[in-house]
C-alpha cells in the first residue's frame, strides 16, 4: 500500500472495554439471516436469530478494539490510493455522499494497514496447504471448483498469473481472518454489558408502543 503507518505507543492488550450498545447495520442483519438460513437449513428461526446475535457481538467487540487502538498510530494517507479506493467502492454503497465514501475508505485503509503491522508482529501466516484445504472446503460447499485459483493448472501466462492472484487473494483474506481472531483473544478484557443492552431494548420496544398507539388514537380522532 502507499499510505503509511508509523506506532506511537505499544498496544496495552489489558485495557479493560466496556460495550453498552451493540450497533448493527438493518442490512447486513437480513444478509446474516439469510446465509445461516442456507447454511443451518434445518435449525428454527430462534437458533439462527441467536446466531446472527453471536455475529453481531462479535463485530461490535472488534470494533470496540479497533477504536481503541487506532490511536497507538500515525497514518498517513496516500491521496491517489484514497481516490481510487473510493471509485472502487461506490457501487457498494449507492447513495452515499463524497464524505462518507472518502470516511469508509479511510477505515478500510487504516484496517488494512494495522492488519497488516500486527500479522507481521504476531507472525500470522498462512500456508499454501492452508489456502488449498479451504479452497476444498468451498468447493465441497458451492460446487463451484477451484481451477480458477490453481496456476499449476493453467495453460497461459495470462491466465497462471490470474490463478495466483486470486490465489493470493484468498491467502490475504484468510491473514485477516486469522489475525482479527487473534486480536479478539489477546484483548481478553472487553466486556458486553448484557443487562444494560436489554434494558435499552426494552425501553426502545415500550416506545415504540407507545408511539404506535398514539399513531391508533389520532386516527380514530380523525375519523370521528
């Protein structure tokens, strides 16, 4: 990457976070329901709206983490990697103004580049055997194949050149699975306060009534 990171302070893996409100995207929720759906087709929507539950927590205790240690670093970012970035994720994120697109790339920027120091650090790898055996698993799951991904199966330098692309593609995104995992477990002191989120819940559901009655009032008033 061209932009850059420097660490200011070292990372202090016992500073003790506290998680009072889980935030989540409506989207990705109903993205969640229906891939575990295809997955556990034979679990009740109770098993699987806990599941997604799971899902949720977790994204929110990493990013608890990640706005914790964001500060341990100076970025510096490079204005044509921002720009391009941008363009590339536009068709993801239709309607959105310039300033929030150039904000979600400088997260994903930031990401990449923290990822990237602590995979190095902490001496995350993952081999070509552990890129093949979960290029199987996929293919046991989807069918689809992994021709694509082989270069050792391909016939042209254009095409062996794509394979080992892809190929590396899927090592990185593994690296990033691997080393979220890893910063989840080594910052072993963040805490989701359970009760204080139910309470919030209940609050919000109780409003929600409340405001749904008033909606039933006033248009009986109308009527009348």
């Amino acid at each position: 990457m061209k932009s850059t990171l420097k660490q200011k302070q070292p990372l202090d893996i016992n500073k003790e976070i506290q998680i009072t409100r889980l935030h989540a995207d409506p989207n990705m929720i109903q993205q969640h329901v229906k891939n575990l759906k295809n997955l556990f087709k034979n679990e009740s929507d109770q098993q699987i709206n806990q599941r997604v539950t799971q899902i949720i927590a977790r994204d929110n205790i990493f990013n608890a983490i990640m706005n914790e240690i964001v500060h341990n670093y100076d970025i510096t970012f490079d204005e044509q990697e921002l720009t391009q970035l941008v363009e590339r994720i536009k068709p993801q994120f239709q309607n959105r103004s310039d300033d929030v697109l150039r904000e979600i790339a400088r997260k994903i920027i930031i990401k990449s580049l923290i990822f990237q120091q602590l995979a190095k650090e902490w001496n995350v790898i993952v081999s070509d055997d552990d890129v093949k055996k979960s290029l199987d698993q996929y293919n046991l799951s989807s069918g689809e194949g992994i021709r694509q991904y082989m270069e050792n199966l391909q016939t042209t330098e254009e095409d062996k050149k794509a394979a080992k692309a892809k190929f590396e593609g899927i090592r990185n995104v593994m690296i990033e699975e691997k080393t979220a995992a890893e910063l989840i477990k080594r910052f072993n002191k963040v805490r989701i306060n359970w009760e204080i989120i139910k309470k919030q819940q209940e609050e919000a559901i109780a409003k929600q009534k409340e405001l749904q009655a008033k909606q039933q009032n006033n248009q009986g008033e109308k009527k009348a």
